[in-house]
C-alpha cells in the first residue's frame, strides 16, 4: 500500500448531527442494554436494600443573659458561636447519650447523626438516618435533648464558677472591711472634734470597702438569676418519616432516562472505536478503485428483489469491461462469508444472463444452495424466451443463433467437461417451472474423466444449467472453469482460502465491502493480498445498503 492509500485508510470520519440520532438507532442493542442495566440496578437497590428513614429534629438556641428581653447589640446571629454549638451537638458527649438511648454502637450513631447550621440564624437541624421510622424519631430527638443537657450543664459549671469567684472576692474584701474598722478609734474619742486626717483616710477605706461589696453583691445576684437554658426543641421528629424508598417510581423513571443517555453514550463511543466501513467514499478511499454500485440487504419483504434490481445496475458496468475484456474471468472476493458475497455474484450472475449471456458460474460447494435459490428464482421472475439453441463448432464451442459468442470464437478449445446444451430443449408451457439444462458430455478420449460432485451421481452429466431469459447460467464446481465464455468465480472467503485470490491473477477481482459489517483492516489486508499476488481489482460493490 502506497502512502497515499496509507493517509486515506487511517483517515478520520466526521460525525455529523445525523449521526448523533443514527448512531443509538443503528446500535439500538447498546442503547437498551445500558438502559436495562441501570434500570435493572435501581430495582436491585430499591429491592434488596432496606429503606433509610431520616427525621429531622430543629433546635433554636438563645444567648445566656441576665435580662431576657434584651439581646446583644452585635444582633441574633453573633450572639452565640454556631460553629462552636455545632461541635457540641457532634461531639462525644451527646453521641454516646444517643446511643446508649438507642443501643446501638456510637461510631453507628456518630455516622447516622448529622447536625446542619443555616447561615445567619441560631438554629440546630438534628438529622438522624435509621433503618426504621422509630429509630430515626428517636435518634433525632434524643440527640436534641441530649444536646440541650450537654449545654446546660456546661453553663451551670459556668456560672458556679463564677459565682465562687465572686465568693471569693466578698470574703476576702469582707476580711479587709473588718481589718479597717478595727483600726477605728473609738465612738467617745472622736466626737470632741473633728477626726484627724489618718482617721479620715481609714473611714475613706471602710467606705470603698463597703461600695466594692455592694458591687460584687450585685454582680453575683445577676449572676445567680441568669436564666442558663441553651434553647428549646421547636419541631420534634414525628411521624411521617421520609424514606429513601419513597419515590420508588420517579427513581426508576431517572434510570431509565439516565440509562438511555449513558446508552447513547456507550453507543458513540463503541462507534468512534469500531472502525467499519461507513460509505461508499470510505471504502473507495480505502480500496483505490471506483465503486460498481450499491446492493441492498436482501432476506425480508421486497429485499430480495430490491437486491436482484442493484444488481442489474452493477451488471451494466461489469458489460461494459466484458465489451473490452471478453477473455478475462470476473472472480467476486470478500475477505469473510458474511458480507453478501454469494447474493452479489447470484444476482449478477442472473443479470447477466437476463442481457442475453451464458455465463458460467463457479461456486465453492457451501454456496451452491444458495446460488440455486438465487437462480430458480430468477427463472421464475424472468422466464425463457424461446430461441434457437446453440449449435457446436467443430472445436465444440457452442454458438448462438448460428454465430459464434462474443469472446468464444471457434479458435478456443472447449474444456474437456464443458457441457453442450442437449438437441430439441424448449421452454415448457409452465412459466413457474425451473427449467433446468443437463448438457451431454463432449470429451476426447484421453481426457481424464472428472470426479462427480457431491451428490451427483457419476454418470457423465455435465454442470447444471438454469435458462434465464435469454441467456442461461451454468454452475460449476471451483476449479473446473471452460477456457472461454463469461466466466463469474463466486470466491470463498479470503480470510480462510486463499483461491480467490489465486483466480483473480488470471482475471479480474471485483470486490465486496459489506456496510457496517467488513472492518477497515479487513478491507485493507484483502487489497494487500491482491496487490502482492500481482492481482487486478476492477472495482467494488457495497452490500446493505439499506441497513446503512
């Protein structure tokens, strides 16, 4: 393969937005088993795994303050530490009351619990997931209330502290109150006169003494009075209890719609990776020959005569290279069996013979009850018309209507086997009836007698000819050819059996590319093997054309 073959061989395809609905339509198997896969998981989920109810308890937390109507001038939302609160609602103390509550191990309790924060406010969501409607009220509820203790008894330590702080202080005050009225001079030593100043300073003392008292009396009594409860629980968990089983029907729903995309996904990508033959300018770009025409899929409603009608038209520019090579075998190669190969070359086989040519046909033996169908049913749809039979030359080639066939003058030698038609054959009167031409054998007596067919007796009877229209087509076994005439091969595939490629070096190769089907490398590897044999490809066909 040169480098220009070479370049377009690997050249990319473009996918346009026709393909992006092609695509899953053509690989529809892909898309639904995606979708069945997922569908198919969402119904194991729903099915084999229990339900998670999850309760909700809210908690509305209020600062600690001596006078509760009144709030910090910061505003609501900076009167308590919410990250703060949300580390005491989650930590060891509340979970390890919740599961003692509940039973249940704490790492369990610690997984199943969860605390939300709103930004901006002072409120505690308490969300708590269980395998029960019950479990989950009363995990929810018993970690609020547990929370709420917790933070009460850390304001009560609070507050005794400080309230012993303030003791404190009043005693030792209180102790250095009566240390300053005992240095007081007596009530009869100083109402003579006035006080002298160092009297004058320790009643000063007394009285700070007495105003430091009255304050910390007075703090200590905010204190003691403070209302020291953390919030309250303004929405219990209860029953309903929302369930992650709940909306079973909009779960499945969403997995068949994902299912579908990640189908169509599936289906893109498998087309990106399987490089196959795609169009006809693909396959001629990788095969360097112009392409003869394109033949539907055949087996179902109208496919076999949509099939039968391509083929016609493939005919007329397999006629036109007969014209300038008479001589020359057509041997119709693929590179495996299930690319429509056998169709191609019955059906152009049958048109030829429709044109008025006696074709021989040369089939492997798996192919030729295949080949018989094609025949038979294109006697029936095109039958007979009467004409004068042939008649042998002295060398036994035989002639139509007195004169001698294009290509089989009577300088060419029949081939020992080649089979005349017998004198006095007619079309019957029943159109539907095949007519089928058994030719006496015409040999030399030192030819070599051929081996009988599979179940054909051995009895001298040449190949099988069916007449259609006005010409006819005989069908021999691969390898026993006539040396003139219109020759069509029905090659075996040449990816197991190399004699297709072997008789296309003394003819031509007309190739068959099935769309969607015959990968690139398939396709390249054929063209290699018929350059390396020396062999000339006179151009392609391109099989399911409709299921493009």
């Amino acid at each position: 393969m040169d480098v220009t073959d070479a370049v377009a061989g690997g050249r990319q395809r473009v996918v346009g937005f026709a393909d992006v609905v092609r695509i899953p339509v053509r690989r529809w198997r892909t898309v639904a088993a995606t979708a069945a896969a997922v569908v198919l998981a969402t119904v194991g989920y729903l099915s084999f795994f229990p339900a998670t109810y999850r309760a909700t308890t809210v908690v509305v937390l209020r600062p600690v303050v001596t006078d509760p109507f009144t709030l910090p001038a910061g505003g609501a939302d900076r009167a308590i530490n919410m990250t703060a609160e949300n580390g005491i609602a989650l930590g060891n103390e509340v979970v390890d009351a919740t599961a003692q509550t509940l039973g249940r191990d704490a790492d369990d309790v610690r997984d199943a619990l969860s605390v939300e924060v709103p930004t901006g406010g002072q409120v505690l969501r308490f969300e708590y997931a269980g395998d029960s409607e019950s479990e989950a009220i009363t995990g929810a509820n018993a970690a609020a209330q547990t929370y709420l203790k917790v933070r009460e008894a850390i304001y009560q330590q609070q507050r005794a502290a400080l309230l012993l702080s303030y003791d404190s202080t009043i005693k030792q005050v209180t102790s250095q109150r009566k240390a300053a009225q005992k240095e007081l001079p007596e009530e009869g030593t100083t109402s003579a006169g006035p006080a002298s100043p160092r009297v004058q300073a320790m009643l000063d003392q007394v009285s700070k003494l007495n105003d430091q008292l009255a304050q910390l009396a007075n703090a200590r009594a905010k204190v003691s009075s403070a209302d020291l409860s953390p919030g309250a629980v303004t929405a219990a968990a209860r029953t309903p209890v929302p369930s992650s089983h709940d909306n079973a029907a909009l779960y499945l729903l969403g997995a068949l719609v994902g299912g579908a995309l990640l189908g169509m996904m599936a289906a893109h990508a498998r087309e990106a990776l399987d490089r196959r033959v795609r169009s006809v300018e693909q396959a001629a770009d990788l095969v360097g020959v112009p392409a003869l025409g394109v033949v539907r899929a055949g087996g179902r409603a109208g496919g076999d005569a949509a099939a039968a009608a391509d083929a016609r038209y493939v005919s007329l520019a397999v006629l036109k290279w007969l014209g300038r090579h008479p001589d020359l075998p057509l041997v119709v190669l693929s590179g495996r069996d299930d690319e429509g190969r056998t169709v191609v070359t019955g059906n152009l086989a049958v048109a030829l013979a429709e044109a008025g040519q006696d074709v021989h046909l040369a089939a492997p033996p798996e192919s030729e009850a295949e080949l018989k169908q094609i025949l038979y049913a294109a006697q029936r749809r095109t039958p007979p018309r009467p004409r004068l039979l042939p008649e042998a030359d002295a060398y036994g080639a035989p002639r139509l209507n007195g004169a001698a066939r294009p290509g089989v003058g009577g300088a060419l030698p029949m081939r020992p086997g080649f089979a005349r038609p017998a004198v006095g054959l007619q079309p019957g009167k029943d159109p539907d009836a095949t007519m089928v031409m058994e030719a006496a054998v015409s040999r030399p007596t030192a030819a070599p007698m051929l081996a009988p067919r599979p179940g054909e007796e051995p009895d001298g009877r040449g190949p099988l000819a069916v007449l259609i229209g006005g010409g006819a087509v005989r069908l021999h076994p691969l390898g026993e050819l006539p040396d003139h005439g219109v020759v069509v091969v029905d090659a075996p595939p040449s990816d197991t059996d190399e004699r297709g490629v072997r008789a296309a070096q003394s003819g031509v190769a007309l190739l068959v590319v099935a769309r969607d089907r015959t990968r690139n490398t398939e396709l390249t590897r054929l063209v290699d093997r018929l350059r390396s044999a020396g062999a000339q490809a006179v151009g392609f066909v391109l099989t399911g054309g409709r299921r493009g």
